[in-house]
C-alpha cells in the first residue's frame, strides 16, 4: 500500500453560466482538481435539478436517500443564499491514492458478473503457500464468516474470479448485465447495482482495473484462501484504475455499504491529512459515525509511511481514515512472518490497534487472488493468484477475521468484536508502544472467548 500526502486544498470554480443554462447531471467522479465541487448535506435531488438548471452548473448525487449533492461550477455564496438549510463541504481529489505501489492500470473494462463458479474448498496444504493463516490461527475453524458481508471499498473487485465469485453478494431486487432493466427496483437509487456500484464511474460494474481492491477481497474472504472462505463479499469501487479518488466519493461508498448492510467495511486506503481535521474529510468522518449506528466495524490500513517507504508513528502525523476517532474503527499496522513489525509499516502505541501480516521484503508478500488474463466468463481453472504487501494487505486478513467472530454468534456488536480482537491477541514486546493492543490478531483465541 503505497501512501502519499493528500494534495493541498482545492481551487473552486467561481464561473456561473449565465446564458444557455442547461440542466447536468454528472454520474461520474472528479479526475482533476478542477472538477471537484462543494458537498451539500440535507438537500434533494429535485431541489439540485432545480438549482443547476436555474444557476447553469452541474451536480452530482453522493447519496440520493441521505440527501447529499455535490455541486460543481458553484460560488459558495450563491449555494448558501439558495439552500440555506444546508450545510457545504468542500470536496477534494487524492492524488495517486494510498494502495500498493506495484499495483496498475488494467485493460479490464465494464464486465458483467456471470454467476458463480464451483466452489473449491481450501485444501490441506493451503499453508504451503498462505502461510499466514496458520500464523493468526484462522486454520480449521467452526466458524468461516457464514452470514455476514464485507465491503471491499478499493479500486473494486474482479467479481468474476473463480475463488471470489460463489462469495459475491448479489441483490436479488436489481439485476445487470443482459438481463438489465434500467429501473431501480429497490429503489434504493442505484439502478441494476446487482454486485455492488462503481462510484468513480457511476454504474452497476465495479469491476476492479487495478488490481488492488480483487488482491485485498481475496485475503478476507476468498473460498480458497480466505480468513473468511464463506463470508459475502460487496464490491464497492471508489478509485480510478490508477488509484486515486476523491473524498466525496470515497464517503458515498461507505454509505452506500451501510446501506447495503455491510458488517464489515474494509478501507485499505488513506492518507496524511495534516496537523488538523479539515471540513473535507468531515464527510468520511460523518459516513463512519454512520456506520457505527448500522453496527458496522470498520477496518482500515494504518498506512506504509512517507515517501521513503519507512514506516511513521500515527500518533504524531495522522492517518485518515484510519486516525478517525470512533470506536467502530480498527487501524491495523502490519508484521513480517516473525510476528516483527515491517519496516514499512506505520505505527502508533494510540492510534494504531493491532497488527496483522502484511508480507515483508524478505519473506515476499501475502499470496491473494489476482486479476484474470481470460476475458469474459472465465474457466473454474482461471485461477490467477500474485503477491503483494503493504498494511493494504494486513487490512483484509483483520476483516477476514472480524467476520470470523461475527459468524460465529451473529448477534454481536462491533465493540463486542472490536474488543475481542484486540483482547485476544497474541502479545509480542515488540510491539509494546508501537501498537495498542501490542498484539498480532489471533483469530482462534478470539473465537474461544465468544460467551
């Protein structure tokens, strides 16, 4: 997960058409600076409609049921002489976000999901090439996520894989693909999202084109290979086939996985946002409390320091999201194969919970599903696999093991699993002061301590 500062504040467009005006609706998420607009809460989309034919701009809908609309092309002044009940945010654009720096840019284009394959069961040989799973104690297990989901909000996921797609969480309200209707039959104001939204593009394919976002559903919930082999897996896209993604959209899909009840919302993406909470992230911020109403457990990368690759101390330079503070959220630093922190890794004995395996140089990364060299439907033995490290990685194996424990008595609550994470792990010195908990996860100890 290669990580970089959030760029400086955004330059708003001051410019109103005046002549001409025309009534555009943008479905797609801001590629530059000058694309970006201001978030409007506690207004409607008829009431957007209205204004951008009125003032001649443009909008675009974060969240038609919860009320927020970004407009683009407005002054401020004139957004709070014309929707004086509304509070504005400014929205801001991530440069080349966050995620493993060997990850990029796929051909892989909008592609229907195409049904589930055979489902093929982990073997017993699976720590020959996972060893990870024998390291937190996620092997032969009671418990394996059964009826709980988890959002992958990330570059998306390539639902089509054989070891992701009998685990993809399908709404069986909408449907896409050939058998598309144009009609939002849940009317939940997605239209055809049958296997979850691509919100950077604005439809029912959040096919992954990068390849981070399949890497990282994989180590969480992969029939094969995953921490959680029978959990549900809810495809959220959020970031361009390059990695970057703006904090608009990045809060849309949030919201969009507590709407779809997501238990577990993985965010494998952050940044350094400086010595102070800006009112832009305040957004993220909002969708997380959020979250925390819904029950949702919220998992996030602490992040794999500067530039230099060396991992920082959260504590006294934070990391967004995972530095929020809600007791919804784990920040996950990320161990080698010793149980040693990387040197990658971030860090924080406040604001960094507990660790997990990320894959370190010497050792190589975590193996996780991989994007497809097939096109269209893919054969049962189109497997491919890759490696990569990174807290990106660390990140999904604690989601992994979060649903682990929610599967196994669905009726707890997220501070009841948040806390028995981090009371069950497994103590290291090492990581006294660099993690809170100074414990690696150990999924087999936290399910024994279920009451």
């Amino acid at each position: 997960m290669k990580w970089n500062s959030i760029v400086s504040i955004l330059i708003l467009s001051l410019s109103i058409v005046s002549c001409g005006k025309k009534v555009t609706e943008s479905t797609k998420a801001p590629q530059t600076q000058e694309q970006v607009g201001v978030i409007a809460s506690c207004t409607t989309k008829a009431q957007a409609q209205s204004l951008a034919s009125e003032l001649g701009i443009q909008f675009r809908v974060i969240n038609e049921n919860r009320k927020l609309i970004e407009f683009i092309g407005a002054k401020l002044s004139e957004l709070k002489k014309q929707l004086p009940n509304a509070k504005f945010k400014a929205n801001k654009i991530y440069e080349p976000i966050l995620i493993s720096g060997d990850f990029q840019a796929s051909s892989i284009s909008d592609t229907e999901y195409y049904g589930a394959h055979t489902r093929q069961e982990r073997p017993s040989s699976v720590t020959r090439y996972f060893p990870h799973l024998q390291q937190i104690n996620a092997l032969n297990l009671s418990a394996q996520g059964e009826g709980v989901t988890i959002a992958i909000v990330d570059t998306g996921v390539y639902y089509n894989h054989p070891h992701l797609s009998p685990n993809i969480k399908k709404n069986q309200d909408d449907k896409h693909g050939q058998l598309a209707n144009s009609i939002d039959d849940d009317q939940n104001g997605y239209i055809n999202d049958y296997v979850g939204w691509d919100f950077y593009n604005g439809d029912a394919y959040p096919i992954d084109d990068n390849g981070h976002g399949t890497h990282v559903a994989g180590l969480a919930a992969s029939t094969y290979m995953g921490v959680a082999p029978r959990a549900k897996i809810l495809p959220v896209k959020v970031l361009s086939a390059d990695g970057q993604g703006d904090l608009g959209t990045i809060a849309a899909g949030i919201l969009y996985a507590i709407d779809q009840g997501a238990d577990i919302i993985n965010l494998s993406l952050g940044g350094n946002a400086g010595d102070e909470i800006t009112a832009e992230l305040q957004e993220i911020i909002n969708s997380v409390a959020l979250a925390k109403s819904n029950n949702s457990l919220i998992i996030a990368a602490a992040g794999n320091g500067g530039m230099d690759g060396i991992g920082d101390c959260n504590d006294n330079l934070p990391i967004y999201p995972a530095n929020i503070q809600q007791d919804n959220i784990l920040s996950i630093a990320s161990v080698d194969s010793y149980n040693q922190l990387t040197s990658y890794s971030n860090f924080g004995g406040t604001t960094v919970h507990i660790a997990a395996p990320g894959g370190d140089q010497s050792n190589g990364g975590l193996n996780s599903t991989g994007l497809p060299y097939c096109y269209g439907p893919c054969s049962d033995d189109d497997i491919p696999y890759r490696a990569s490290m990174g807290t990106s990685m660390a990140t999904p194996v604690v989601a992994g093991v979060a649903a682990v424990i929610k599967s196994a008595k669905l009726s707890l609550t997220y501070k009841e699993i948040k806390d028995l994470i981090l009371n069950n792990g497994t103590k290291k010195e090492n990581l006294v002061g660099m993690v809170k908990s100074s414990s690696v996860v150990n999924t087999l100890e936290a399910l024994n301590s279920i009451d």
